[in-house]
C-alpha cells in the first residue's frame, strides 16, 4: 500500500497495550489515514481489563477523561521510634487517579473499525530517495513472508525497548537505576486480609484516594488502593540488577528469597506495613530502568513518541502523561502547519524535547533521593536542616533544572524544620 502524493498516510508503530497504545489512540483521530501496527495479538485486550495498574494524570492529561482526585504524600520511617513523619503533602496540585483498563477502553473504543492491525511486526524501515515517505517492511502474525506499506509519517510508540530506537541508535541501552521494587497486590476480601487493611487505614488515612510514599533509610515504599478495595504496594532496593530474562522488567522470585524478603520487612517497615507484604501472596521483582535524554526525536518522517522517546523512571510519576502531551503537541503542530509533515516535526521536536529531557532527570533524581543514592544521606537529613522536603512533590517536575544540576555536581543545599 502506497500513499498517494495528495494523502497523507500515517502508520504507528506499536509494542504493547501500554502507553503507545495513549500516544496512537490520543493521537490517530487527527489524522485521515490511519493505520497502527500492534505487534501483540489482539488477546492483550483481555488482559488489559484486569486492573492492576493505576495511573496519576496531571492536569493536562486528564482533562479528556473524568477521573477522581488523588493526593500525594511523602512520610519519612522511624523504624527505632516507630514514628511516621509526613514531610510534603501535595494538596493543592491536581492529580487524578486512573486505572489503565478505563483509560485504555475509552481510546480504543474511540478508534473507527479496522484502523488496529493486530499481529503486524516491523522487520525494517527505509526513506524514499525523496525523503518523502518511508517504506516499512512487517510480517503479519506467524507468517514468514515480509509485506511492505509506504507511509508519509511514522510515528513510532513502540515502548521502552523501541526497536525504531534501537535502528537510529544502535549502540544505546537501557540504564539501571541501580534499584529494583518488590511489588505484590492483595486482595483485601479474606477475614485476615480485611483486618490488616483496618490496621493499615490507622497509619494511611487517606488510603483510597492518596499515593504514599514512604521513606526509610536507603529505601522508600509506595502505598495505594487499586479498583475492588485490594492493595497495590512497592518497595524499593539497593541492589545489583536482578536476572531478567531478555527486555523483561520483572523477575519471579523463590520462596526463599521472598521469605528473607519478609523478614527484612520487619525491620526497615511498621508492623503493619510488614504484615501486608507477608500477607500478600507470590510478590515478584521490577528493575527499575531510565535511559539517557536523547538530542533529537525526529529521524526524517520517523518521530519517537512516548517510552519510545523517554522511557523514565516512574518516581516521578509521568510516563502515561508524557505520552498523552506527545500525542497532543503532535497533533496541534500538524494542525498549526497546515499539515506540513517536515515543519510540523520540526515544532514538535521542538517544544518536547527539552521538556521531557527535564522530566526524566527530575524523575531520576527523586529516586536517587528517596534511595539515598545523593551525596547526603537520611540519618543525616532526619537530623539536620538542609533539605527542603517540598523538593519531593510533583509540581516540581517542570521547575527544577537548577537542582538537577547541582545534585549532578553533589553539591545540594536545601532546608527543612524536621527534627527526631
């Protein structure tokens, strides 16, 4: 299939059901001629509907949908007092909570019919000699023969292991954040299940509609209710990075090592908190990765959108809105350029690459706090006066450049009136 010289024909290229699926849903209605290439089967679908994940939209995001409204808060541990500390709470910024099966059923319920074709893989990619269309060459489910569609625009949401990517920088990799999480879901219906969620609500409150994050020494968790009352947690280690089986981010772990899991539990959390974690059944490992701010997000008529793009670290909450703003600047530029595939991409590299460059560092250097991976350490923060825990808080994604640089440079210097 080859468009035609008045057409303006656009291919996505999509990975998983995640945040490309946003970017090419958000995005394919602002075009004429659509198609977008799922390389999964169309089975993902199913599995998407069971929940367990939720998404924080900023302002921006979810003013499409109609999500409720969530706070942030960030609590220092005492494990020695058993005391709990909230040092930031962000009240004030808007946030909403969203589960991924609504999110993902409202685009793709938007789509018109036949515009998904599931099963399609790209083999390869090349530019006309006119530098006006390029060529993909895929495979179609478990077929051997390669296909070829010439398009004038692709956009590739092909997720954090792109393969669009890795043609353009075939010598760049993921990096590791030098942490993963143990992560475990419970469903809070048995009698036992139900008694450690009172408890809980004692220490978290606002559990329900608020994302804890909880800080100890060289370790924070996350706290939060998903869909059906279960119990969404996560906590973060300094380790070495796990075995992972080829682009995977998640490692099953033996009994044994979950059982020394637990038990550690026990003295970095509350009571309560480790009673969750060894209540939960079967809780796994996820390596937490970022890479490197790219200098450029358009090759030609190929543009890198979402994970693709900037594949980031997930402390600072904005994977999914990244790729909803890339679907939305993509689109208004085409708008503002009459359609004007080169002028538009050159706006659109324009306005996001510096702004999502900024995003992943700032996402990065949250994590590095809360992991005490920064040149001053938690014992020393509990005790002294020089940081300003309001650094923590998401509104400050977009303002904190000055920060980055010199927490690059180890020279940070903030405030705060928290004292044990």
């Amino acid at each position: 299939m080859v468009a035609s010289a008045n057409e303006s024909f656009v291919l996505f290229m999509c990975h998983s059901i995640g945040n490309s699926t946003l970017v090419a849903c958000a995005t394919c209605n602002m075009f004429y001629y659509v198609c977008i290439f799922f390389c999964a089967s169309k089975s993902v679908l199913v599995r998407c509907s069971c929940d367990v994940c939720m998404c924080i939209l900023e302002f921006e995001s979810y003013t499409v949908f109609s999500f409720s409204h969530i706070l942030i808060q960030n609590r220092i541990f005492h494990h020695i007092h058993q005391k709990w500390v909230t040092v930031s709470k962000d009240q004030s910024y808007a946030h909403r909570a969203a589960h991924w099966s609504d999110i993902h059923r409202i685009l793709y319920d938007s789509l018109p019919n036949d515009v998904v074709k599931w099963g399609h893989e790209v083999d390869a990619m090349d530019t006309t000699a006119d530098g006006m269309h390029v060529n993909v060459h895929f495979k179609k489910g478990d077929s051997s023969v390669s296909e070829m569609i010439s398009a004038n625009l692709v956009i590739a949401a092909d997720g954090s292991m792109s393969e669009t990517r890795r043609q353009f920088l075939p010598h760049e990799n993921r990096r590791y954040c030098g942490y993963y999480a143990w992560r475990g879901v419970l469903d809070a219906s048995s009698e036992k299940a139900m008694n450690v969620k009172a408890t809980l609500r004692q220490q978290y409150p606002d559990l329900g509609h608020c994302l804890y994050f909880d800080i100890a020494n060289n370790a924070h968790a996350v706290l939060y209710e998903l869909k059906g009352g279960r119990l969404n947690w996560l906590w973060y280690v300094n380790q070495p990075v796990p075995d992972l089986s080829g682009s995977s981010v998640t490692a099953k772990a033996d009994d044994e090592r979950i059982e020394r899991m637990r038990m550690e539990a026990k003295h970095v959390w509350s009571q309560e908190l480790a009673s969750l974690m060894q209540l939960t059944p079967a809780p796994f490992i996820n390596a937490i990765f970022d890479r490197e701010p790219l200098k450029q997000l358009v090759w030609g008529r190929v543009v890198l959108v979402g994970e693709a793009a900037h594949p980031t670290s997930p402390h600072g909450l904005r994977s999914t809105n990244m790729s909803i703003m890339d679907a939305a600047v993509l689109g208004e530029c085409m708008t503002n350029c009459g359609w004007q595939v080169d002028m538009a991409l050159k706006e659109f590299e324009a306005l996001r690459l510096p702004v999502v460059s900024q995003q992943v560092l700032f996402s990065r250097h949250l994590g590095q706090v809360k992991q005490g991976l920064t040149p001053v350490q938690l014992p020393d923060l509990l005790i002294s006066n020089d940081f300003e825990w309001e650094r923590l808080l998401q509104r400050n994604m977009h303002t904190q450049s000055s920060v980055i640089e010199n927490h690059s440079k180890g020279c940070i210097n903030w405030h705060s009136d928290f004292q044990i």
